[in-house]
C-alpha cells in the first residue's frame, strides 16, 4: 500500500486519500449561548442540547434542559439527523451523532455542530473524532494544562485523513459492525464484574447470619428483620458486646492535617474489605490529651455516622494493625468490641452485610444530611456464636474473597484487552492502515 505521512497522530495513510484541515470537507458551528429569560415577548422555550448530554455512545436525553430562543435563532441552530456534535469544553472532543431524539432541538454554546460538505460523511467524522480523541492530540493541542477548550478555530483547523464519500460509508458500516460485536463483549465482561460482587455479597451475608452449615437447625432469631439464625446462636444487642460504650471523634480543619498522628477519615471506612489500612491514612497535629482520647487500636470498629448519602450512612470498617499513634474523626463512631466474645472483623463483615446495611439505613434521619442516632447503632442486633464457627465464617468469606478476586481481575484484564483493541481498530480504518 502506497502512503504519505501526515499529522502526528495519523502515522501514515493512504497515497490516493485526501487530507487537511477539517474545515474544508464540514462545516462547523458553535452554538447558542444559554439565555435562561426571554429577551423579547415573540421568544420561545426550547429544548437544547449541552455538553452533559454527548456521549460516545450517543445523545444521553435523560436530562434535556430548555433554554428561551428567537424564531432566527431556532432555525440557525436546530438540529437535524445526522449533525455530529463535539464537546468544546469538559471532556474537549467527545462526540456523538445526532438521530432527532427530541424535535426542534438545539444546541448549546458548549458544542460544536459539525455538518457535511458535498458527499462527506458525518458517521465517518465520529469514528475519526473517536481516534483523534484516543491518540490525545485533541488534549495536547487544547493545552489541557489549564481549563482546556475545543473551540470552532481548533476543530476547523483539525487534520483529517479523506478517503473518497463511498469509502467513508464503508468504513462507517464495517466500524459499526465490529464495534458492537466488542461492545457486546465488553457489557458482558461488566455484567459478569457486578455479578460477581452480588454473588459476594450474598456468600457473606449467608455465612454471618445462617452459618455454613445448610443443615443446621434453625430458630426463630426473636427479630423480624434478622429472621432465622442456627438453634445454638444467641442475640445479643451492639452495646452488649462492646466496652466502654461508643465514642464520636474529634472534629479538625483542613490546615491543621500535618505531622503528629494519623487520622482515620470517613473515607477510609468505604473499603471492599471492611479494614483500615494505617498506610493509606493522612496525619493531623494531635496534642497529648488528644492522642489520648481518641485513640485508635487494632479492632475497634467504627461506623459513618453522617452522611451526605443515605447508602453511606453507618457503614462500618475494622482497624487492621496500629503500628502509630492513630486517631479518628468527628463524623466516625468508634466502638472496641469485646475480643472475648465475637472477633471485630465477623463483627465487621456482619454490619455490612445487606440485610444489617438495610436495617441501619432505616433506622437513619435525613434533613440536610443522613445522620444516625448512636443510641440507635448501640441496640442494633447482632448474632452471637462460639468464636471458633466465627474465625471458620472468616476463613471461609477469605477464600471466597480470594476466588472471586481471581475472576475479577480476569474479566478486568479482558476489558482493557478489549478496549486498547477497540482503539486500535478505530484508528487503523479512519487511517487506512486496515483495508475495509
């Protein structure tokens, strides 16, 4: 195959394609500026597209704004099928075709609206604008060091490779085909990485409230939201298994983060393994009396008491080793439980289990924020069973852990495989380095 070299991020292409400036084979039009009044009594409300609203995948309408617009304005800037639009700000470059998804519809001056010249295609622009975007040209030359722009200047004067209109549609036609075959595989691969979280989160709930036992004798737990639980387990209530109570902890600015302690933060307690990791912890300057009072060992347990999210509120982790002075923060409970009677990591596993999270959410209040009452945390139910069937429990949701680890990683490494070949296929057919 006879090739010419050209911009950067083409490599080469082929000798009988055109190439230059986008502007010579579309037009391209920056949109309306958003006009939240109307500005003269013939104005109309219309529906408009913003940059929020592109995706790759097409135009997401789930949340179609109205903006008001002149009857001259409505007519330069409505949209019509097969206009492609290009984000000017935000995510500089990301593009998706225009369908009609909502009659008389315009566009936003967030996005350009690129439209053929003579017999070019449009659907051959996305999957160009797909790999120009991919190749990080469009970042290098919106100099994404600072508030990056894809203005009307820099998407006319973009490099395109050309190939003739009827190549074009073939090149469209086939992307299309090949891509959704790969779309498939990879919505698949997701479907399967969340069903493999649902299938641990149930492994987990099964073990801490019904055993691993399926043929042990069951009773009645004596709480309706608990159900069932095996004939020689006990209920006993957080606060009974716990010393000292729980304790709130203590509340820091932002300037005052430094040396002196480590602090453990509400955002630390949103791990897939229910453990604070010391090392991933910022320090706060403590004094003395501080460091004292709101000490932190290994296995105490805390909970998110507020939250801006119900989901968030009350989740709980365990503190892994404490190999300094640790402390912990104001919208944090602690509580040490008792290591005598139920091991902190069980204790962990079963507050976050689905049917303890459901039960801790209900039981929360929400104005501004979700918070929860700890006296409410102190009297949630909590099986009680020997030590030894908690430490077989753990050892078993480890291996369970471990196994579906195994296969998540697998599925992810596919994803990345799958995509860095998307990428590739894209840029190898609006290049013509792969024959269509």
């Amino acid at each position: 195959m006879n090739t010419k070299h050209l911009n950067p991020w083409f490599g080469v292409v082929p000798i009988h394609w055109q190439n230059g400036q986008l502007k010579r084979f579309y037009s391209v039009r920056l949109g309306k500026m958003l006009q939240p009044n109307p500005s003269n009594p013939q104005d109309e409300l219309v529906h408009y597209v913003r940059a929020a609203n592109i995706t790759w995948a097409g135009p997401d309408i789930s949340d179609i704004k109205m903006m008001w617009a002149s009857s001259s304005e409505i007519d330069n800037n409505q949209l019509e099928a097969g206009d492609l639009l290009v984000s000017e700000g935000g995510d500089v470059g990301r593009s998706c075709l225009w369908s009609v998804e909502i009659p008389r519809c315009i566009f936003q001056n967030a996005i350009n609206r690129i439209r053929p010249r003579n017999e070019n295609s449009t659907k051959f622009l996305r999957y160009v604008m797909e790999a120009v975007k991919g190749s990080g040209w469009i970042d290098t030359i919106c100099n994404k060091a600072t508030i990056a722009h894809f203005t009307a200047e820099k998407t006319n004067e973009l490099d395109i490779p050309i190939p003739t209109p009827f190549h074009q549609r073939g090149i469209a036609a086939y992307l299309d085909e090949q891509t959704a075959k790969i779309d498939h595989l990879m919505a698949l691969r997701r479907r399967q990485m969340e069903l493999l979280k649902e299938q641990r989160a149930a492994a987990i709930q099964q073990a801490v409230t019904r055993g691993l036992n399926p043929n042990a004798p069951m009773k009645d737990s004596g709480v309706s939201w608990l159900g069932e639980i095996p004939a020689h387990w006990k209920v006993k209530r957080l606060r009974y298994l716990v010393e000292k109570g729980l304790v709130n902890g203590l509340f820091k600015k932002s300037e005052q983060f430094g040396s002196g302690a480590k602090l453990v933060n509400v955002f630390d307690i949103y791990r897939d393994d229910f453990i604070v990791d010391i090392e991933s912890l910022d320090s706060v300057e403590v004094s003395e009396s501080e460091k004292k009072q709101f000490s932190v060992e290994q296995g105490d347990l805390f909970f998110v008491r507020s939250s801006l999210k119900a989901s968030g509120i009350a989740r709980a982790a365990c503190m892994g080793a404490v190999t300094e002075p640790t402390v912990f923060e104001c919208h944090l409970v602690k509580s040490r439980p008792k290591k005598t009677i139920i091991n902190p990591l069980f204790l962990s596993f079963f507050l976050n289990s689905d049917l303890s999270r459901n039960r801790l959410v209900s039981l929360a209040k929400t104005t501004t924020m979700t918070t929860i009452e700890q006296m409410k945390l102190a009297d949630i139910e909590i099986p009680l069973l020997p030590l030894i069937e908690q430490k077989s429990i753990l050892d078993f949701i480890y291996n369970e852990n471990a196994k579906i680890e195994g296969l998540h990683a697998s599925y992810a490494c596919q994803l990345t495989i799958l995509a860095e070949y998307r990428a590739a296929l894209i840029h190898e057919c609006v290049t013509g380095q792969r024959q269509v």
